[in-house]
C-alpha cells in the first residue's frame, strides 16, 4: 500500500532539508491538494496555531492579541514539471535545484518553518499557504480566499515569500494589455492597388514602440522601471490576398504612480490616432515602506542581509494585498530570473538567511526599530 | 430513378445557354467528375474530334494535318458554391448570375460551341478541358495531362479561356512568396530590457514594404505592374514574454521579364541583412504576341472587340504553356475581379463577342492577317 505523502516535524527539520521536503511533493497548478493536505497536516500540531482550510489553501494563525496583526503568504503551486523533481542537493555549490526551489517553496518552507517554532511571535502572525497563483488570475487561491473569508486576511502588514534573492522588493508594477487593430482593404495581391494593407499599416506603431523609451519612476524612495512592448501581432488572409487587418497586442508595465485607467491613457498618448482596446488591467502596489512595521521589517532584514529595499519590476500578489489595503512586500529567496526555469535553483544560505531575518522580526526579543 | 446530368446538344444550342448549363452542373474543385462525363459524352458524337481522358480532364482535337495547331483550354473546376447557383439570367442586365459564370465556364462554353461547329477548321484545334485549377498547383490537371501526355498539348499557341473582360490578356505576372524571419532574445516584459523584441524589429521591414515602389515594366508591348506585399506577420509567445521571433510572409509579383531567381534576389535587395527564405515560386509567362499565329488572333479578337492586347497581372495557366515553349494568352469572358465573388456575374455579350472572335479565327474563311 502506498503512503500519503507528508512533511517532515516542522519544529525539528532544518529548513533546507524542509524546502527539499516541499519540493519534493508535486503540486503544478490544479494538483495542489495532496500538498496542501500535507501542509494542513504539518501545521495542525501545534497548540499556538489555529488552522483553516478554504479549497486548497491553507491558514494558520495566533490570535494573541498582539497589538498589530501580519501575514506571511506564500502560493503551493509551481509551473508544469521539466524533468526537474526530485530536488537534487548541491554540497559543492550550496545549491539545490529543482521545481519550486525558487517560485516559491523555499519562501513556503521558511514560513512553515517559522510558523511552527515562533510559539509567541511579537506580533499575531496570519500564515497564508495559497493554490493556483501561477495561472489565470480568476482561479487565484488568495483572491479566492479574500472573496470567501475576507476576514482571514485581516493584518497591517504582509509579507509575500517571492523570490527576491532574499532582498525586500517593495509594491510592484502595474500591468496592461491591449490591442491596437490596423485596419486596411482587402484585394488580390496581384492588384495591389486595389487594396491597403493592414500590416504595412502597423510599421508606424512598431516603429513607436521601438523608439518608445521606457521611464524609471520613483515612488516613496523606490525606482520603478518601466516597458511598453508589443507582446503579439496578428495579420493575413491568404499567401495571395492584401490583409484587411493587423492586431498588435501591447503590453504595459506601468509605475506604481498609475491607476489602470491612467496607464491606458498613456498607451494611448503614445499611439495617437490609433484604434486602441484594453484588454486587460492589473493595477500596480505602492511599496507601502512608510508603515511603522514595514520598517520594523526593514530594518530586521537590513540587520541580517545588510542590502535596503528596491522595487520589485514583476506584478506579483502584493498588489492584491494593496488592493485590500494592506501595505506588502516581497521577501523570498531565489532569484526571480531562474523561476520557471528548467535549471531553477536557488542558493541554501538564502532560505537560511531569509528564516533568518524573519525569524529575528517576528521574535519576541527583537527591539523595535524607532 | 434519378437521371446523369447532361450537357445539351452543342451543335444546336446558343452559347449563353450553354454557358448556362455547364454551371449548373456542379463542380467544385476535386468533384469534377459529373461535369467531366457530360463534356466527355457532348464531344463523344463529332466525327471530326478524337476525344480522350486522363482523370477528369477531357481533351478534344482535329486531325486535319493544318500546318498550325492551336490549344484552346479551360478548367472545368470552381471555387465553393455560395448559394449562387443554380444561374439566373437576368435579361434587363443582361447578365447571367452565379458561380462560375466568370471563372471560369463562359470560357469552357465559348470552346464547347466552337469545338462541335469548327468541324474544319482553319488550324487543327486542340480543345482542353480540365480539373483542379483552383486549389494546391500539384492537383492541377493541366499539369497532370503534361506530364502524362506530353503529346496532347504539342501546339503552336495556345489559348487560355481565363475571364479577361474579352480582351486578350498575354502572359501573366509570376509570383513569390517568401518569409522574413526576425530573431530576438526573450525575456519576461516586467523586465523587458533583458531582451530583444523581434516584434519591435520588424518596423523596419515592413516601413521598407510600405514605401516599395512597385515597378512598370514593359514586356514585348505590354506594361506589367508588380506589387511587393506583406500577406501575413505573426509573432509573440505569451502576453508577458518579449517576443524572441517574428515572421513576416512576403508576395512577390513579378513582370516576364524576371526568373523566380532573379525576383527573389530583388526581395532579398530590397531587404538587404534580413534573413529571407523563399517559400514558393511560380514562374511568370511573357506574353508571346510575336509568334506570326499570336498576331493573327490578335487581330481576329480586335476585328471583333476593338480591343487592343494587355498585361495580365494574376498568374494563370498561361505560366504552364508557357514553360513548355508554347506562347499562351488569356482571352475569355467576364470581370476578373468578379472571379470568386459571391456576386459572380458575366455579361452575356461578351460571352458571344468571345464566340464570334474566337470563331473567326479558327474558321476556313478567316482571311491570315499579314
């Protein structure tokens, strides 16, 4: 008979051999369940924590009544498996490697290593083990849990494990899409004439995006770069026909100085005349570094890394705690660039060093920063 | 009992009604074979016509030892009915309505009438009537009987009955299609400054495209004008990836006075360092109004239409007599910007003035012009 899979004592695992335990129970996308059973089974010894399941994402929280409230998130699942699994140990290179290892089960293994040992955490501490964050945003496991339980969600502060090399990225860019439809007159491409082509149409709008340069924008001390590029582009009828029509799909990476709405208009600034459809709007997260435990947090991190905040260029989940009005940063370790990578790995001394910094912010013996 | 569709007796019937008769016997391309029989059995009663086969394409001739030999031929195949048939007449217009009426059985109708009355004509005739002209160029049934029967089409001119307004349309355009293909470097787009969009790199091509100046080239009298077009561009792998390639599909139409080789090598000019693949070529055809028999039909058509010869800018059959060292032109009835259209409709004059010049000549008291 085969054994459900399970984790390791949480309290006395060492949190590499952890993140190892974690990447090793698969859980692409959709197939969460087994590890979030494994997770709920973990967390459910602990007399400090109360554990609550919506579908499968997993909650664990001390109701202390500390005077403030943060949550620690973290999402199960990971891209489609590469012949990446099992998770290989790199002595020589204080790597390990596999699937998840950096998006984001090391930031997974850190938080369940955390939750289990900080028995009276300084603050009450809300720890987030969500599903489906690597696909659709309409299947998100933490949009699903804000919509059913939104007070489960309740904090001052959050902390998202993505991977950030261990760095605190604060907010995120914003991101939009649209479409910027050409349209010409069809006609035999052997009378040309007779016709206007469509996909000659959009040299012009390609040649604005090539020339388009991006801004660097700074929003409460932190840099945010930009990109506007076109990500798509459609046209033809036949090998023998003038094309009626071309569509470019743009795609904006916008500063946190930007509503959606803003954004768009700037899209539009930049392709004047032209027939422009948004199609889609994420909106971007102010860092939200201003909160008194927002800077509790920096100054902890700071103490055990020594680096200060930067932006964080990717549109991550913290803009869905922003939207809830919770101020969040990223915190994980791993270097975002290596995440979905065949050869995704990430370096041990930075789940340690992360456990490290959160451990010491969270602990009751860490003095407040002023 | 259901009975064969049949042709009417070609001796006897006017040719509008044959034109008539011969689209209302169904036959889309590769579903020829009804039509095929009833041309095969309406030839099959004339002593002086030998009558063969291959597939469904039939082919009719004299044997009369005239110093001349002349091909005149037609597809029997239309593109997909659009609920346009059965034809209607419309006497007020004058026209006749439906699929094929122009691309092309007016054509097939004028050869049917003439082939059954020119019992001793002028220039021993070869009548072609075959299959597959409107889809993929390997189906092609003209190209089947040439390599089949190589000896069925020997001939000193020939005559394609492709619609051409009841001018004479000599040679035709050759055409090319090509792709352009642009290499970039992925990246995600949150951090687009990572990579090269492949997408934004093909403003260039198609700027270049779109400000091409298509040549007037003149070919033994007659002025082809080319056209150098994007038919299709296709880039982009996901909404939040830089796009590492872009393709654009490129068509050619050559005047007669270049190989395939040589207008691909324009391509390649007019796009110099840009990786360009030749995908397909069909040869162009010089209108071959020189041959002493080309003159005479010249000026039998224009004793008739008043009309003088001009370029024909698609690519037709012509290309395929051409290639066997036979001068060919088109001549036939209807618009050819009407071919395929759901509107399809020929004037029914022009299909008679096609009869008539044709008629005269091919027949025994046409006088040589000189």
């Amino acid at each position: 008979m085969s054994s459900t899979p399970s984790l390791p004592d949480l309290a006395s695992t060492d949190v590499v051999t952890l993140t190892q335990a974690v990447c090793d129970i698969p859980s692409v996308s959709g197939d969460e369940a087994v590890l979030a059973d494994a997770v709920e089974a973990a967390l459910s010894g602990f007399a400090h924590l109360e554990v609550l399941r919506d579908g499968d994402a997993v909650i664990a929280r001390t109701r202390l009544g500390r005077d403030a409230r943060v949550v620690v998130a973290g999402h199960l699942d990971t891209v489609p498996i590469r012949d990446n699994l099992p998770t290989r140990r790199r002595n020589e290179s204080g790597e390990l490697w596999g699937r998840g290892t950096v998006d984001m089960k090391g930031g997974v293994a850190v938080a369940l290593h955390l939750a289990a040992r900080l028995t009276e955490p300084a603050k009450d501490v809300t720890w987030v083990f969500y599903d489906n964050e690597e696909v659709d945003g309409d299947r998100n496991g933490l949009g699903r849990v804000a919509r059913h339980h939104p007070d489960w969600l309740e904090a001052d502060f959050a902390v998202l494990g993505e991977p950030s090399n261990g760095n605190i990225e604060g907010g995120c860019n914003g991101t939009l899409r649209a479409e910027v439809r050409l349209t010409g007159r069809t006609a035999h491409s052997a009378r040309a004439w007779m016709g206007q082509n469509a996909i000659h149409d959009a040299a012009d709008v390609l040649a604005r995006l090539a020339a388009y340069e991006p801004a660097e924008i700074e929003v409460e001390g932190l840099v945010y770069r930009e990109g506007l590029n076109a990500v798509g582009i459609t046209g033809g009828v036949a090998g023998n026909m003038i094309p009626p029509e071309c569509t470019v799909t743009v795609n904006y990476r916008f500063a946190p100085d930007k509503t959606p709405d803003q954004a768009f208009a700037h899209v539009r600034e930049v392709l004047p005349g032209y027939e422009v459809t948004l199609t889609d709007a994420a909106p971007a997260a102010r860092p939200g570094l201003e909160h008194p435990v927002a800077q509790d947090f920096v100054a902890a991190v700071s103490a055990v890394t020594g680096g200060a905040p930067r932006p964080k260029y990717g549109w991550t989940d913290v803009a869905r705690f922003s939207a809830l009005g919770i101020p969040a940063v990223n915190f994980g370790p791993g270097d975002p660039n290596l995440a979905h990578a065949d050869d995704e790995r990430v370096p041990t001394d930075q789940i340690t060093a992360a456990a490290a910094a959160l451990g010491a912010w969270l602990s009751p013996t860490t003095e407040e920063s002023t």
